[in-house]
C-alpha cells in the first residue's frame, strides 16, 4: 500500500493560519478532491476540524481521524495513532491512504509516506504551521503541472508529484 502525503503551502512551506488556510484557491480543493476520493485519509483532530462542518466527514473516503481525546466524530474512525491508522487501511486493502495534515501530522509521518502530492502556491503569506522540511534529493518529481491565475484562482501554483527514492 502506498502511503502518500498531500498537502499545499506557499514560497515558505505554510500550510495554516489559525485553524484555517490561508488562500482561498478552487483548483486546489478540486485537485484535492480528484485525488483522494474513493481513498482512506488520515488526519489530525485539529486538521478535521477545521474543515468546514457541512463537509465532514469528507465524503467518498473512509476518515481516520488521529487523537487521542474520545471525543467521537460521527462518521469518521478514531485511532490513537498514524500507525494505527495506516494499519487499519493495510488491512481493509486500501491502495493508496492520503495523509491530508495538519502540520504535527506531517511531521510525524513524512518519513513514512511513500509519496508526496504537493501543491506549490507562488506566493507568501502570514501564518503559524508549517510543512515540515523535504530533502527533495530524497524524492524523484514524477508529475509536475504548473496553474496560472485565473478569475477563481488569484494565485499561480504548481501541483508537483514525488516518489520516494529507494535507498
């Protein structure tokens, strides 16, 4: 089973603000969307529930949420931890699980992920999480597919898949 990373940051590898993003870019929620649907995502209590109520649990994917409060998600599976929950995947045959963030999650599972799926915004903007640092000389760029802005889209980006170098 692969297991993958998706994300998106700016120029300085933010992911988050508050709880939030901080773009508003349509392409990359859709892309998003095309990519993990059908799929297992992991994500952290925080991350999920940041994402907006009347979209969770996020719909056509199996949700495993990370925590370890028992506070239950209606809809979702709890684990108590990224291993438990790329176990769980294993198991029920998954192909592909996506870890979908936030960024404590990231940085616990990144030397985990057989696959990275980022999303490069060509700007810079204020927050406080960041994406943990990629040694790219780790990884092989497979895809890479650069967006302009359009009437949606006020921000260039470029959506770059990676895959593990074996050592």
């Amino acid at each position: 089973m692969l297991v993958s990373i998706i994300a998106a940051m700016d120029q300085n590898r933010l992911i988050g603000a508050e709880n939030d993003l901080p773009w508003h870019l349509p392409v990359d929620m859709k892309y998003f969307k095309e990519t993990t649907l059908g799929h297992y995502v992991l994500t952290g209590r925080k991350n999920y529930e940041s994402i907006p109520e009347k979209f969770r649990p996020l719909k056509g994917r199996t949700n495993l949420i990370v925590s370890n409060s028992k506070i239950q998600f209606p809809g979702a599976i709890l684990v108590s931890s990224i291993k438990e929950g790329i176990e769980i995947a294993r198991k029920a045959g998954e192909k592909e699980l996506f870890i979908i963030g936030g960024g404590q999650v990231f940085k616990q599972s990144i030397h985990l992920a057989n696959r990275l799926y980022v999303t490069l915004i060509h700007h810079q903007f204020n927050g406080d999480v960041f994406f943990p640092q990629i040694n790219w000389e780790q990884w092989e760029i497979i895809s890479r597919k650069d967006v302009v802005p359009d009437e949606n889209n006020k921000y260039a980006c470029t959506f770059i898949v990676a895959e593990r170098i074996s050592v």
